[in-house]
C-alpha cells in the first residue's frame, strides 16, 4: 500500500462551523461540540441569527479556552 500524502489523522481533521461571513474552525471534536454548544446557546441555529450573535460565540471560545482553540 502506497503513501500519497494523504492520510489525515484525527490531528488534521478541522471541524468547521460557518456563520454568515465567519467562519470558526476547531482542531478537535470537542471544540465542535462546544461551538455547537454555543451556537445553540446564542440561538444562532435560528434563521434570524446575527453576525453579532456569531462574533459572541468566537469570543467566549477565546476567552474561555484560548487561541489555540481557533484558527483565524
């Protein structure tokens, strides 16, 4: 079996969430989790969220788990 450079570990996975004109993409599963978490929480799942209630979400994931959460 040949290596094409292709095989992602669970390291390499990026979990996305996209938020209007933002975009959020955690490194683990559990940073999905929480993200969702948050999102449901601001009530983002709604079709009347707000970039504002989207930029909220980014920062309580900064402030509460740091910049290595996220990548910008």
């Amino acid at each position: 079996m040949s290596d094409n450079g292709n095989n992602d570990t669970d390291q390499d996975k990026e979990y996305r969430q996209y938020l209007g004109d933002l975009q959020i993409v955690v490194k683990t599963p559990e940073g999905s989790r929480v993200i969702c978490r948050l999102l449901e929480d601001l009530g983002t799942f709604q079709p009347a969220w707000s970039e504002k209630n989207a930029r909220l979400a980014k920062q309580a994931v900064l402030k509460d788990f740091g910049q290595e959460m996220l990548d910008d």
